[in-house]
C-alpha cells in the first residue's frame, strides 16, 4: 500500500458556511473522475490500514532446521515436504513457512535448535586440502576440527600446497558477501614465481586482460620491498586461488608458492602457521561493513 493510500477527503469550511470548495485527496493506484466543479476524487473511498509489520526475529523453517547442523537448506526442504518436521507440535509441510520465537521446532520427534554463527579464521600450512569431503586425505577441516560445534564451512579455497589465511562460518550473509561478483571481499597474496616478473607482463596484468574472451582483472599487483622481482603482491576479490593460477600460467610463469597474507582487514598477526583464531566482535563488524 502505498504511503498516500488509504486518507481522507479534507473539507474546508468558509466563514460564510459554504462547503463549495472541497479538496479530495487518492492514491496513486486509484483511477481519477472528474465531478461537475472540474476536481479529482478517487473511485472507490478506501478504510485506513495499518501497514503490516514483519518480525526481524522470525526465520523460515528451512534455514531454521538446516542452521540446526542437521542437514543443508535443500534437504530441509525435502525433510518438510516429506512431514518429517512440526512446529508447536503441528507437522508443517508449507515452504516458506517462518518460525517465531519461541516456537519448538521437532525433526523426527527431536527437538533442534539453530547453531550460533561462528567465525574462525586459519593460517592454513601446507598439505592440507580445503574441502569438507571425505576420502580427500588432511583436509583443512581437521584443523578447525576443535574450533565450535556449529556446521562451519571454509569460504573459497586455498590449493593443498598453498598457505596463508582461510575464513570459516555457517553465516550465510557472509558467504554471500564474499561470492558477490561486483564486490566480493578483496584478499592479498604473497606469490613467489620461477623467474622474475616481466614489467611489461607486470604491466598488463595491472591493466587487465583476456583469456578465451573472459576478463581477468585484479586489484592490485606490486613488487615486494626488498626482494627479487620473482615476488609478487597480488590482491584480488575472487574466492578461489584458480585465478592466480590462470594469470602467471597465462604469461608462461610457474608458481613455486601461494600465501594469502591478509583477507580484508584480518591478517596473520597471532596466529601461528596450523592454528586458528576466532574473529572479536569489532573484525565481524568492520567485514560485515565492508
């Protein structure tokens, strides 16, 4: 309903008791009729409604039962579907249906609450593959196995012999933050190559580029201070270190190391290679802000 919608005509009165001058007020979705005297009223009178408030607090049972660590959201869907979920004791089979809180969600008979959101961020060594998968060997989630109990993922992915830091959540808005095409969440890379950089390479990859018609841009690129021009800098807003790769493969250069050193603000400092750290408040804050 739109803000106009829903007032009243406003008659004025003149000292001399005429009502001759009336002032009719409608919405924009109401088609106009002229009367006699040449002025708009709306075609059908309309009551005045409160618009409808929506609570910030409720959640749609899907996410609900999937933020439980049971299952992910598209098999919640499957197990609502199913009847195998009910709210306050009633079996709910609505998509899109909102838990209030308050309310006692059951699966299967089990009472499940939502995990907390959890944030931990990993210096991740060498040999470890990130994927939550099994049969993939040391994977990056026995490193973080002790961290929380709450259903935590890593966001992109570092290669098994890439090193550097390596964020964890089940926040679904952070996730998105860091997927998102146009913005992203820029992270910054010490790469070491087999030979020294070019300038003139240096230079159109700073520029941007194509491979097979895709545009591969990055943020930034540098020289390391005091080091050989095999050292690079490289900040960029993609999740996955494949780019990295596409790049230097693109201009001939073998890479010999990856480390990411910082992911927007959060960087290394504390945490020793193979250990983690949960994000304080003010770093959750200063991401989600970005």
């Amino acid at each position: 309903m739109s803000r106009n919608q829903g007032r009243g005509s406003n008659k004025k009165t003149s000292r001399g008791g005429s009502s001759s001058n009336k002032r009719t007020s409608y919405s924009r979705g109401n088609s106009p009729i002229k009367n006699q005297g040449g002025f708009t009223k709306p075609s059908q009178s309309t009551k005045p409604q409160a618009p409808k408030k929506s609570n910030s607090n409720e959640v749609r049972l899907n996410k609900y039962v999937a933020n439980s660590g049971i299952c992910s959201r598209r098999e919640a869907d499957v197990h609502i579907a199913t009847g195998l979920v009910s709210v306050n004791g009633k079996v709910v089979t609505e998509m899109g249906y909102k838990v209030k809180p308050g309310d006692e969600v059951r699966y299967d008979g089990s009472r499940v609450n939502p995990e907390q959101k959890a944030y931990v961020l990993l210096n991740k060594p060498k040999g470890f593959a990130t994927t939550n998968s099994e049969g993939k060997g040391r994977t990056v989630m026995d490193l973080v196995a002790n961290a929380t109990n709450a259903n935590i993922r890593p966001i992109g992915r570092l290669g098994r012999n890439s090193k550097g830091l390596l964020l964890f959540t089940n926040d679904d808005a952070i996730v998105k933050k860091f997927t998102n095409s146009k913005n992203g969440v820029p992270r910054l890379f010490h790469i070491e190559l087999d030979r020294n950089l070019k300038h003139e390479d240096f230079k159109k990859i700073q520029a941007g580029f194509k491979v097979d018609d895709r545009m591969i841009e990055v943020e930034e690129i540098s020289y390391i201070d005091g080091s050989s021009k095999k050292e690079i800098g490289l900040k960029i807003k993609n999740t996955g270190n494949t780019i990295i790769r596409t790049i230097f493969e693109h201009f001939n250069y073998d890479i010999v190391s990856i480390d990411c050193v910082a992911i927007a603000h959060l960087t290394k400092k504390d945490i020793p290679r193979g250990h983690w750290k949960h994000l304080t408040t003010q770093e959750l804050n200063n991401l989600k802000m970005l």
